[in-house]
C-alpha cells in the first residue's frame, strides 16, 4: 500500500481572476454526440438497447469509446449509445443517479462516497488504470521543497483531483494547507491560468492541457503514476435500476469497450488511433501522437479495475474527511459485466 494522506484540513479558497470566471462561464454547456438514442436505457425501433453517457471532460483516455463509436462496436452489441460532454464529475454523478445518464465516466472518489451514502450506482468497470494526472510548475520551482510558502492550485477542495494532489504533496514532504497554500481554481484551463498568470506556483493537470502547459513554458515535476502505482482514473460508472432491468446491456456496453481497448492497442492501429484523436480532440498531429503514447500504458484490458487502486482511493477518501460511512470493494465494484 503507498502512503496514506493523514491530517487533511481542506480550506476553502478562490482564485480572484476574472479570466478564469469568463472561461468557466464558457464552459457550463453540455455537448451531444452520436446518435439520438433515448434517455433512460429504453428500447429503440430496431431493438437495441439505449445508453446515454456522460463524459466530464474531452482528453485521449476516452480513446476506447471512441474507437467503438468509430468502428460500430456499441452497434455490434446491439446498442444504441449517444456521449454528452459534461462540465466535471459532479454534473455527471448527478445526471446519473437521475438516470439522465445510465452510464458516466469519473473519477472515483466522489462515486464512492456516493455509494456509501446510499447512491443507487455501482462501477462496472474502467478506460484506465493509472493516474493521467502530471504535476505542473512555474518555471522557478525546480523541486518540492521549493514550493515552501507557496500558492498551489487544485480543482475543488474535497474532490478526486484535489485529494490525489493533496496525497502527491504529503506524499513529497509538504503538509497541504501548512506548508503550502492551496486555492480552488477550476478545471484544468483554469487551472493553468493560474500558473501562467502567476497566481499559483504548481498544479495538476491531464492530457491534452499538459501539453498547453509546457507549450507556456511550465514544465513537468512528476508524472502521478510514477508515485501513485495503482489507481483507477476514468472509471466506468452505472445507473443501478439500469443494471437491474439491463444487465445484457450493460454487458455489451463493457464488451465493446473491451474489444475497442484490444484494437487500439495493436501496434499496427497506432496511425488510425492517432487520427481518431486528431479528429476527437481537434489536435495536429504532434500532440496527438504525444497524447496517444502517454494514455496507451494505461488502458486497461478489458475495462477491468485495478482492485488495490480502488482500495487506495477508498482510504484516501476517508483520510480527506469526504468519505462519511464505511463501504466495501464488493459494494462499490461489480465486475460481473466484464467477460472473461
């Protein structure tokens, strides 16, 4: 087991910049894509089984959807599946315990402590199976202990990103809301901003914001999943009265994942995945081939979860005061959708 975050305090702080208020006032609409498949896992015309799904965030790790969008898998499995970009995880947690959408991407903090708390949602599964977050600095700072007094920027105090940060800090010898003063600033843009801008010293980012970062002349302190060896980063989450009248659905939903995971993983796919991200994420061809070869590490075969990274997750929550009742990996994870 790696290191335990202990004595968490969060605080609430937020970033006085107007450009950031003007970027996530931008940032509030939800985008639809694909087809116009039925809310609330109903029955087509044609038969096949209808999935809306919930993405927070736009970035190279929903590689595995893309390919089974591109290559007709959701179809193969008779399903009918539409992606909604939504503005984080919380939106998405929300939507689905609504049964807006009967399957979403997240982080898995906040899911567990929704199932704790009695959340009708279950994971089924993951696109990956490692951390895609790097830690992010101005160009001054050259190493942790330089970071001593200093303004750290996270996304919201409490959630998945803030408490892997939070445990990165801990984890190099900085005591979070001690040794360094951490403020709330958003996303990831917002969260670069505020190291472009001078209003915070280091941050976390994914791909594809890294690469804008290094591009402002940020460079990169630490990969996260050369410290946090197991974790679990876009799980795949589902609406439990979904699961119930579903199940076969669900099944398939998890088997395109898996066989869209198996191609984009052949070498000889990597100009053809390259290009789906191209076209996906509107990226040349550089950072493209640059995000591609940083995610595919971490795909996981067959969607299946790192058991130990939700373990690690589970604790970390608890030790940042944000998980309030006790919950198990059975009642949290049902792997029984993955096919051997």
């Amino acid at each position: 087991m790696e290191k335990v975050v202990n004595g968490f305090s969060p605080k609430l702080f937020i970033l006085p910049l107007l450009i950031i208020a003007l970027i996530l006032s931008a940032c509030g609409k939800t985008e639809k894509t694909q087809s116009d498949a039925k809310a609330g896992g109903g029955t087509s015309k044609d038969g096949k089984t209808s999935i809306s799904m919930a993405l927070p965030s736009n970035n190279a790790s929903y590689l595995p959807v893309f390919v089974a969008e591109k290559n007709k898998l959701f179809e193969k499995n008779n399903l009918e599946v539409s992606t909604t970009r939504v503005q984080g995880g919380v939106i998405a947690l929300r939507g689905l315990q609504t049964n807006e959408f009967q399957i979403i991407s997240s982080l898995p903090e906040s899911v567990i402590n929704g199932i704790a708390s009695g959340a009708n949602i279950k994971l089924i599964g993951t696109l990956d199976d490692q951390s895609m977050y790097s830690i992010y600095v101005t160009s001054d700072i050259k190493k942790p202990e330089d970071l001593k007094g200093q303004v750290v920027a996270t996304n919201r105090t409490g959630n998945g990103t803030d408490i892997q940060l939070r445990w990165w800090l801990q984890n190099n010898g900085l005591e979070p809301d001690k040794d360094v003063r951490i403020v709330e600033a958003g996303e990831n843009p917002t969260r670069l901003q505020a190291l472009v801008t001078g209003q915070a010293k280091l941050t976390i980012l994914s791909q594809p914001t890294d690469l804008k970062a290094e591009a402002a002349g940020m460079h990169q302190l630490s990969i996260m999943s050369d410290d946090l060896k197991t974790y679990n980063h876009n799980m795949l989450i589902a609406n439990g009265e979904f699961l119930k009248e579903n199940p076969e659905a669900a099944k398939g939903f998890m088997a395109a994942i898996a066989e869209a995971t198996e191609y984009a993983k052949k070498p000889e796919n990597k100009e053809e995945m390259v290009q789906i991200i191209m076209e996906k994420l509107e990226m040349n061809q550089e950072d493209a081939e640059k995000s591609f070869d940083f995610v595919l590490p971490a795909l996981a075969d067959k969607g299946k979860a790192n058991t130990e990274g939700l373990e690690w997750a589970v604790e970390t929550t608890k030790e940042a005061g944000m998980l309030t009742g006790e919950v198990t990996i059975e009642e949290l994870y049902d792997d029984s959708y993955i096919s051997d």
